[in-house]
C-alpha cells in the first residue's frame, strides 16, 4: 500500500516517554525513543547496525542508548561512541538512523521521511489539549489489527453512529445530517449538523442534558495527513446558538504499525461537568465500548471482505456522506503520488 | 486450485435458518441467508456495496436486509429500496449479488454459478431424509480445517475403517471387501461387500447384532459433484440376504469454506433400535469420536504433508481400493475444466 | 535458505529412540526413527507414498512399520512387505524413501543427502560424552522458533555473554578477550581467553570457585558443518595454568526442522563437584535460564528485525569479535555453494 513517509506521525503520548527506553514499530519500521536528562525527547532506528539487536531492550548510559546484546553505545545523534571489544575504535560505520521528533500538546511527533524535508509547520495543531478549561479523560490508547485507512473512513462519516453506535454516540438525526466539506492538500474539514434529534447518551450521562431531550448536534471535524483526527461534538437545545449548549473535544490520533496494525490515541476534553471523576470514567467506558466492542468488530468484518484489495478497485457505490472520506482519499492518494514522483 | 463453481452446495441444514440472518461463507464468497416472511430462503452476497459491511450483522426489515453500518436496506433480489441518507434517492449502483436457493430434504441447497445455468436436476437425492421409517440422529455440523478433497478420497475409500476406525466403524474384514463401481458425469456410485467379519461396534451398540457375531458387512455409497457423499452401511448375518439385517443411511456434506477449510454436515438414519434416545445418542458419540479424533487429524497430517502440492504431482501409489476415489478425482478434474473452457 | 543436504544432522539423542516410532522434521523433511528388534536404528521419510499418511502413527511389527490409514507395512530398508488389500500383490511403486543412521556417542546422526556421498569421517567427535570421568546433566532439547544460523552466530560470539548473561555464564572481562581462530572446509576451531574477571556463577554454585574470586576464563569452541558446537568453558586461578582449575564440556546439537524452527539439545559435563544432584540440577537451571530468557528472545527480536532479509545483504557491521562467526557463514556458504554446483 505504500506509507506517507513526509509527514509526522505520532510516537507517543508525553507521559509514555521516560529514560526508559520505549519501543514502536512505526509504517513497518523499528524504532527506539527516549528522554535525555535534560528531558529531551530522542528517536533511533530500534535496531543495532552490528548484529540487528532491539537497542529497546538495552539501558541509557549518559544519554547514550548501548546495545542489550554486545555492549556497544550510540548517542542521540546515533554515532558510536563506545565498542567494548576495543575502546579505541569506534566501529565508524556503526551508525544508526536518528528521526526527528518534535513534543507539543502533550505529544511526543516523529518524522519518518527525509531529513532535509522536515516542516514543523506541518505538525497539526492540538494546543486545545493544554487548555485548562477543559476537563479531560485519561491519555488513551489500544492497538488494532486494521488497516489505519479504514479507522480514517469510519471516522470521517459519522453518520454510522447512528446505526452502529444507537445507544452511546449516535442519535436517529445523524443519518439526515448536512455537512459542509472543505479539501486543502494536507487537511480536510467537515461540519456536520444533525438537526433536532434526542441527545446522545455520551451528553446525557455528564448531565449536559437529560434522557429525550430535542437538539441539534453538531460533529466539526478536521483530518491532518497522515492520520490524525480532531473532533467536537456538541449539543444545544433544538434551535438554540452553539454557545448556550455544551460540546466535547477528542483528538483520534492513528500511528500505523505496519500494513495490518495500528495503535489508535485518543483522548476527550469536555466544557460540562468539570471535576467530577464518575463523569469522566463513565464517559470513558461509554467510548471505548462504543470503539471496541461495534467499530473495531465491524471495520474487521469490512477488512476480511475486503481481502487485500483496494478500495477503489472495488468499485465501492458513493453516497453523499462519504464526501469527506472520499476527500481523505483523494488527499492521501495526491501526496503518496508526489512522494513517490 | 479452483472450485466448481457452477454446481449445488449445502448452505444449510433448513433448521439452522430463520428471519435471523445467518452467515456463511462458501468456496471463498461471503454469503448471508435468511428466510422471508413466508418462510422462503434467501441469500445474498454477505458484504454491502458501499463500505463492504457484513450484512448478516444487519437486521431484517420487512423481509429486507439493513446494513449493520450505515442503514442502506437490500430487498431479496438485492436491490437497494431505502437510501437513510437521502430517502428520496435509491442508489442505483447499489445492487447486491443474489444466489439462487433451493430448500429440499431438510437442506438448504445454493447455486455458486451462473444463473443462466442454474439447474435444479442437479441436485442430489436425500429424499430419505424425509422419511418416517428411519430413526435419525441430530443434525450434526463441524469446522475442519482441511481441503475437502481430502475429506472426499477418506469417505471414498471406506478400507481405512479397518485401521483407522478399528473399535467403532471398521472390522478386520474390509480390507479385503470387494466392490463395484461406476462413474458418471457427475456421480460416483460404488458398492463394497465385506464379508464375514465381526459386527462393527456402530450396530451391537444399537442391538442390531452381539459383540462378535459374524456378519456380512455391506457399505453402498454416491458420491454427487460436488462434495456430497451419501452412504448405506449394513449388516447381515454371514451368507444371508440384506433384508434380514439392518442398516443405517447417511449424508456427509461438505461445504469447502475456502481452500483450507471446510464444513462437514452429517445425518443418520437407522432401521433398527426405533425411538431409544440413548442409542442414538450413543450413536452419534461414536461416530463423532471416528471422525474427530481419528480422520481429522489423520487427513491433517496428510495435508501438512502434501503442504500446497497437487494430489497427482506427488505421483500417489494407486491402490485396488482406490479406485471410487480415483473416479471422483477424475470427474471433478473434468468439470472443472469444461467449466473452465 | 537452502540447507546443506550431505551432512549429519543429529536426529535423537539415543535415550528418545525406542521401537516406539519417533517422528521429527528435519530441513523441511518428514522422517520417522526407531528400532529395530536387534536394536539398531532406522529412519525412513514419515511419509506413506500411498495416501501420504504419517507412518510414525502407525505400529511397528517385526521391524516393519505399518501405515496407521490404510495398513501398508514397509521394511526397514523401506521396501512395502505387505498390502492388505491384495496380500498377494504388493505394490512395487510403493518405495519409502529412507535416510542412513549413525547412532555414536549416545546420538543418533542421520544423512539427510546423497546416499552415494555417505561418509562415516564428517560425523564430528563427541566422544567425550562417554567418559565416565565427567558429571553430566540430564540430555536436554528445546525447540525454538529461530533460524538455526542465529542460533550459530550467538554461540560462535561468547562476548555476548558479558551483556546478556552477566549474572549467569558471562563476566565482565569477556568483551575484551583475545581470540585464536582457525578455519578448515567442515570446522571453525576458537580459542577464547578472557584475562582477570570474577568467576562466573555457573563455576562458583559447583563450589569451583568463590564468588568474586578472580580467574582466567577460557572458552575453547569447534563448530562442525552444519550445525553442531562443542564447547569447553573453564576457569583457574588469574595466572595460573589451565590444570590448576576447573572446567566443563558442552556440546550444542541444532537441527533445523525448517527455516524458521530450530531443535536445540544439549549436553553438559564438569570436572568438578562429581556426583552431587543439587548442583547439577541448579547448573542445568542456570543454563536454561540463559537460554531460554536471554539467549532465545534476543535471537526472535533480531531475527524479527532482519525479517525474512539476509545477513550479508543487510550490511552489518563486522567487529574483531565477529571473526570466528564469520568463518562459519562464510564455511557454510562455500559448501552450499559446492553442494549445489
């Protein structure tokens, strides 16, 4: 299928990361992260250039990384800078691959492609997850045997929710909801807004508006290539402005391991109910349900019909909300084209 | 190594299906079968043409399919009649493929091939089923990971019984049973006499002879392409005519999965030891026991041995008993070429 | 890969070996062993050339063994003695394939290749194993699902030991040990001298050294094509020669089942502490706990990195500690060479 390899993917939460080294396969490839103490974020090929060890399992030795297997060390620049079978020669072709990494938002970001091609610009912006006025679930994370581009397809048309998730994110409004769509080269926005259903329970658990009460529910969404996803959801009283209702943020951020894996991040912020943990744990509950128990069982029935090919070969019939996913692709398809040429 | 395609397999035993979607896959193709209202079968193409969604997790609307995953519904020609996104608008590409299904002798019979060749002629008699003089077992069903070719050239040649089966099905004498054969188009029929040998226990434990007795031991089997195999075994006192014994039918069909797996249905019926629960019980434990702990993993050593090469590559020693299974490889190598052509 | 076909591989050590027939696979090969009523060894391919059933199901009778599906019997030189079906006829096709065996220094060796080539001389010495002047462990065997050849590199670099056992077989002066290295067409020989480190546990729990004693450690190693190592590891006093102290005797016996599962079995015998069960018991533990929580994952996590690549096509970096592994890829990669010309 072929990975964006110019683009940031990410590596980790920032409180995954420690001195201790912390292993990711990331688009098939081995790699090793850790903190300097400085608290500096690092990123090597997991893989020593002698005889292909995990450098993961090996300890941090004044921030240099040294092999579990025959001792050698590597600095953050992945130079050798210690050979035990003879302190005086430093193997100088014991280089291993360093990757950029840049941490924002609580986020540990690494760049897979070209060294000289790297754009900070280009890291999606998540400065939402350092606004106190926001309360938050617990930093969340689950590995799923799914090709990355069909969890992207999922969340880019939430109208699903009303039939695959009824009693948790959806409402019977969804399918009938309108949406505006704007394509850039790297992002694509959708504003969807579901018009006087009943609220969904992921509202009416936190108190943000009871069993059978009539709203608009909105669902702004906006994808980042390669693989990240930002969401609010929110609910007012039918008819009423945006900002006498309440809504919810959540970052969906996807790291593919490889062609048939990929660790799925997420995380929710609400503007109800601050402080209370019982809210923010059955909130929790209510979305990893809905995740685990009804997308990922379905995105894996939709993968084995699948069978290997590709989407479009399979002449899938377009509804009009697919428009969004359908602009994911079309994105991902313009710059895997260019990387390539 | 390719499935005939234009032929009738077992989709169903009829009691497994109801207005409950059932799913099944079938030489490779993800099927889904439910009956309507007025109680007739249907099957469908287990995959919606939009997102390629299981149907069979969907629910069924006035005797109409809904997609589990956005709400699309498919009436039983497979035609999309409500678009939840745009009800005004049926999307007409949104066409399901259909099977034709036929519902005889407790089984439910579907056509993988053409339409236009569809033939109901072809479909193998088991009209005993039906029948009130026999006292019959369960309808049984099992999963085996195996090709089921292999299954086929084991029930072809029932000498093994003797080897294999030495304590339930087999006794010391067939090895030595001669028998006739013939072969048609479509049809293997062949007709073994084992004489003068011990009762098998499968006839003292329902009474029908004493541990010991000297019997003549017939097996009459017909083989139908593609993959069912239906069999008389029976005993009679050495040297005396068949009408003075007692006998028990058969079906084993086998619905090939994809090329490494199979289903394997079966039935009996007896003549003997009429209504007593515990006969048939005990019956059918020890056929269960032949075939799981002693042909499955029989036939799955075979398999790992012939890992992926074809039967007649490995240049097989070709025994006198061989020669009714010789005859189904020959006939479906046949029309599977003619259907190729 | 390609295994190097005209060579000794070691099949059983002879405590497995009964009339009882044993089945194991070697490089890619189904072969059946056992023995004869005289005692002597056989092996044919597990594999009856009639249905392809594995012969090793089946029972020995007078020195033949017969199928376990359909009954044929084959003689130890795997000629078919008897046919069920027709005693009168028995199948002249019907040839098994059969391997020659050594059975020498309680091993059974088996020639996987050329019958022609057969030669008694390539069978590499163990002799040691018959000397009543050691104390032995019990005759171990693990299987592993590794590529053989990194099992090979591990042993042939003891270096390793200082960062991956170093509580166990390794001590600190080990990554700065000088080695001698020769290199015949079938043999590696490697002299290993590791100046002034504390003695390793595996010498001080047999009360052959105190902990924290200083010594010289020497590690004198012989690899024979294609598979099998021979180790003696011993310690004296740091200065002190070589009969003033201990040592201890391994053999290291790979049988490759395919290419990516490997049978490890060995062998340990000391020159100290004869004759005390608790410490050849926690010397065998010592071991295992080396192999089979150091050795074994370090091995998967490289063989996983290199997944699927070759050694020499991935670059690696060569260090001085390489040298005597490097002799054996590259010994091996001549006789395969050979072997296929």
């Amino acid at each position: 299928m072929g990975f964006l390899r110019n683009a940031w993917y990410v590596a980790a939460w920032s409180q995954e990361l420690s001195d201790n080294p912390l292993s990711q396969k990331i688009i098939g490839e081995f790699v090793v992260l850790y903190r300097k103490s400085d608290g500096e974020a690092v990123a090597l090929a997991d893989m020593c250039p002698h005889r292909f060890a995990p450098l993961h399992k090996g300890k941090v030795i004044e921030d240099q990384i040294q092999c579990p297997y025959h001792g050698l060390r590597f600095d953050p620049r992945g130079k050798c800078q210690h050979n035990p079978f003879d302190p005086k020669v430093k193997p100088s072709s014991a280089q291993v691959r360093t990757y950029p990494v840049v941490e924002r938002d609580k986020i540990i970001w690494i760049w897979m492609g070209d060294i000289d091609q790297v754009n900070k610009d280009l890291i999606p912006d998540y400065s939402w997850i350092n606004d106190e006025k926001y309360t938050f679930t617990s930093f969340a994370s689950m590995t799923q045997s799914l090709d990355y581009r069909l969890i992207i397809d999922n969340l880019m048309d939430l109208s699903h929710a009303q039939f695959l998730h009824p009693t948790t994110l959806g409402n019977e409004a969804m399918a009938m909801g309108g949406t505006t769509d704007e394509q850039k080269e790297r992002e694509v926005v959708s504003r969807r807004l579901n018009v006087d259903g009943e609220a969904p329970t992921l509202f009416t658990i936190g108190g943000a508006a009871h069993k059978g009460d009539r709203v608009d529910f909105w669902n702004d969404m906006r994808w980042d290539a390669p693989s990240c996803y930002y969401l609010q959801v929110g609910i007012t009283p039918t008819g009423r402005p945006r900002d006498e209702g309440h809504f919810i943020q959540s970052a969906h951020l996807l790291t593919p391991l490889d062609e048939g894996r990929t660790i799925y991040r997420y995380l929710l912020g609400r503007t109800f109910a601050h402080g209370i943990d019982e809210i923010t744990t059955g909130m929790a509950a209510v979305v990893a349900k809905a995740f685990i128990e009804e997308d990922e069982p379905m995105i894996t029935a939709v993968q084995e019909r699948m069978a290997g090919r590709e989407f479009w070969d399979m002449r899938p019939v377009i509804l009009k909300s697919d428009r969004a996913a359908v602009m994911v692709r079309r994105a991902m398809d313009a710059l895997l084209a260019r990387e390539k040429a």
